[in-house]
C-alpha cells in the first residue's frame, strides 16, 4: 500500500481560497460527441494512469495536505451535458461556450471526494471542458496531459507534435552579458520587491483590486492568425511570437483606453503593469508524457514556474503600431536576460518553507492586486489533430479568476492563435470590444510591416 505524498510548495498555493486555481481548456470539434468514443479514449490515455490525476486530496490534523492513491471511476469525471446552455438561438455556440467559461470562473470548485479534475461533454456545442485544479499542475504540464487524449488527421496512430520539447539553447556569457544580467536581477528583484509591499498601478479602466476575484465574469476570444504574427516579428530583429503578443496587447490596451477613458486622466507613458508566468523547465515546450511516464526520465511533472512584472505603457494615437512591439522586445529582452523568474520561484518556495502557504498567499495576492491583468501564451500542435477521431477547430483556455479584472491566455492550434480574454464585467463591460482592438492592432501592425517592405523594395 502506498504512502500518502505530500503536495508541492506551489500546490499548496494554489489550494488557498484566494488563490484557488482550476485551469479550463475548451477543446470545440467538427462533428457531434461520441460520449462512449470519448470515454474509451480517456480511458486508455494517460490521465487515470498519472499518479497525480488518480489521487484524492486529503488533509491529515494539523490540515496538511497529501496526494492519496484511489480508484478512478471515468463516469464520475465526466459530465454529459444535452441541452444547449442558452435559451436565446441567436446565441451563438461561441459565446454560449465562453459566458460559460466565465461562470465556471468564479463559481464552481471541483469537489474533493474525486481526484481534482473532470471534463464536461457540451453535446448541444460540439465542445469537451477539460477542468484540472493548479495543484495537479501548471499550464504546461495540463496542457501536455490534455493533448494526450488526441491524435494527429495526417497519423492517426501518433500523438500531436509536441513543439518545443528538447533543452533550452545555451547561452554564451561574456563578461558585460554577466554584469548586465546581474544589473538587471537587482533592478527587477527591488521592483519585485516594491510591489509586493506597497507600489501599485494607477487606477484605469481596466485595474481590478482586493476582491475582484469574486466578482462576476464575461468572457470574449481574440483570434490571430499565426502568418499575421510572423510577418510581425519579421519586421522587428530577433523579435519573438511573445514579443508580438505584447506589442499587440499594449497596442490594443491604449487605444481601449481612449475609448473608454478612465477614472484619472490618462498620462501619456503612464506605466500599466502585467503578471506573466515563464516556464523554469529545461525543456522550452509542451512535455513529452512517454517519457513523464519513466521514473527516471528525469523530465518533472507539477509547477515549475516563475512570475514575471511586465509593463506595458499607455500611449494616445500613435503612427507607428510597429514601435509598440519594439519596445515590449526591448523590456522582454532584458527580463529573459535577469533571473527575476528563478528568483520568484525560489523566494516563494522559501517563504512557503519557513512561513507556510498563508503567508506566502498573501504576499503573491498583494502583487496580483497591485498590477493590472495576467498574460500567458502556450504554443499546441502545429498540425491538425483529432479528439477521440472528432476533428479539432480550436483549443482555449482559462482559469479561475484572480484579483485582477483582466486574465489573458492564448493557445495556438493549426496556425491560429486564440486569446481567452477574461474580465470582471463591472469593470469592463464589453470584453468583446477589448478582443476587437487587439486583432485590429495586429492588423494595423501586418499592413505597417508590408508597407515597409514595398517601401524597402521601392528604394
């Protein structure tokens, strides 16, 4: 008989209430819901298999938390769900999937006399609710166990492409890289340091605060194309789909703003500050489950991840869209270059040692209200894949909901990207209109950088 395990210092973070995270990938399909096709395909992947996934929550006396082996019963995890989740056929299965989502959000727990995770089957929208608690895992890991239950269209019997697996690139250190990415770690260490105490944002139309993660949620998607992006970054040097990304949301961001106004007036380069998580795994992408599987593959399962204070700066009716992802390369080039991610993930694993998860939820809840939204971005199969033989159209993404009135998470699939744009509706009213500004700064961006290069060619 095995012997309880006890959960992870950031698994226990994310089972304190104000912090309590479940992550919710919408996987959408072409045709209707096989429920026996998908049960049988669960069945045989890795989830019931995973230690994690086939382990009850238990707390021992003194409320300590362990992993406690069980039996998985698949019908208890899977709920099936026939009618249509609105009333109004107008409604369409995108909007009814996403307000869906967005109550999840912030109103529905997974119960803990099963293991932390459960997929509804949405028959009536042709969609699977993958729901897995932050304690079994981060993104990346959920996410490589999500896409365990799929197969490639071109290979039926292989699993999707796994982009990113593999050890980091190396880098070369010389001795003015060394002192300027020692510079950089104190500067962003002090400032990390700062918000965590007292400095916030100014308040705008889009910063949330203490008790915003209770309220209620809307949720909308912005869709890029990934040939948009890469003609981009292309127009900027060694520019990154992640520096688009930001370029786009601090693009989109101002011209919100504008539109909506704010409660002060806004001040041109007024900084508005965005919490991101960077994988700290010596493989860059999506894990590779046959050898997660292997005791001594060495690849780590659970949450290894480090935060990141990204700032973003407000600027009225510029010119030049291209200039906003400049900058975000500049500030993102100098924060890969810091160790402010390692030393967030060492620092909370120290605080949660000597002073326990309260504490430590505390401090990482005061940065959260302190900043303005969050951001991720993982990258999914590049080819087109299969559910239980069902065809794919998109995969998105979300969590609960956090102090902040914003929460972004973008997953790429099969050349697009969806952004999962998830807000406290008293704040922002009209996430949809949030969403239109981010695909239209992008565009603006994609004819900016053609028209470069005609110019370019022209010369």
């Amino acid at each position: 008989m095995e012997r309880d395990q006890p959960l992870t210092p950031a698994g226990r973070l994310f089972l304190q209430p104000q912090l309590d995270q479940i992550i919710t990938a919408a996987v959408a399909v072409e045709l209707p819901l096989d429920v026996d096709a998908f049960k049988g395909e669960i069945k045989s992947s890795v989830i019931p298999k995973h230690p994690r996934f086939c382990s009850l929550l238990v707390r021992n006396s003194r409320g300590r938390e362990y992993w406690r082996r069980t039996a998985v019963d698949i019908d208890r995890h899977i709920i099936v769900r026939h009618p249509p989740l609105s009333d109004d056929p107008s409604v369409s299965d995108e909007d009814a999937v996403n307000d869906f989502m967005a109550d999840l959000s912030v109103s529905s727990p997974l119960p803990t006399d099963k293991p932390l995770w459960e997929v509804y089957l949405l028959m009536a929208h042709r969609t699977m609710l993958f729901r897995f608690h932050h304690a079994l895992g981060d993104g990346i890991s959920l996410m490589s166990m999500t896409l365990s239950c799929c197969r490639r269209v071109d290979e039926p019997t292989l699993p999707p492409t796994i982009a990113g697996v593999g050890a980091a690139a190396t880098r070369r250190w010389s001795v003015w890289t060394l002192l300027m990415a020692l510079w950089y770690t104190l500067v962003y260490v002090l400032e990390f340091t700062l918000r965590t105490l007292w400095v916030r944002d100014k308040a705008t139309s889009v910063r949330g605060g203490t008790g915003v993660e209770l309220w209620p949620r809307k949720m909308a998607t912005a869709r890029f194309r990934l040939d948009d992006m890469k003609r981009v970054k292309q127009a900027v040097a060694d520019a990154t789909i992640n520096d688009v990304l930001f370029g786009v949301i601090s693009c989109g961001l101002s011209r919100y703003l504008d539109i909506m106004g704010s409660p002060k007036a806004l001040q041109e380069g007024q900084q508005i500050t965005g919490v991101a998580m960077v994988n700290l795994r010596s493989q860059s992408g999506l894990q590779d489950l046959s050898k997660l599987m292997e005791s001594r593959s060495g690849t780590r399962w659970g949450n290894k991840f480090g935060m990141l204070l990204l700032p973003i700066y407000y600027h009225k009716g510029s010119s030049d869209p291209i200039q906003f992802v400049r900058r975000a390369k500049t500030m993102i080039d100098k924060k890969k270059l810091s160790l402010e991610g390692p030393f967030s993930y060492a620092i909370g694993n120290l605080v949660m040692s000597l002073f326990g998860p309260k504490i430590a939820c505390l401090l990482n809840y005061r940065i959260l209200c302190n900043t303005s939204f969050t951001v991720s971005n993982v990258v999914g199969p590049k080819e087109e894949i299969t559910a239980a033989g069902n065809p794919v159209k998109h995969i998105r993404v979300t969590s609960s909901s956090l102090p902040h009135a914003m929460t972004m998470h973008m997953v790429s699939y099969a050349g697009v990207a969806d952004l999962q744009i998830l807000v406290a509706k008293e704040i922002i009213p009209d996430p949809k209109l949030i969403a239109s500004c981010f695909e239209n700064a992008l565009l603006q961006m994609k004819e900016a950088a053609l028209a470069a290069d005609n110019l370019n060619s022209t010369v």
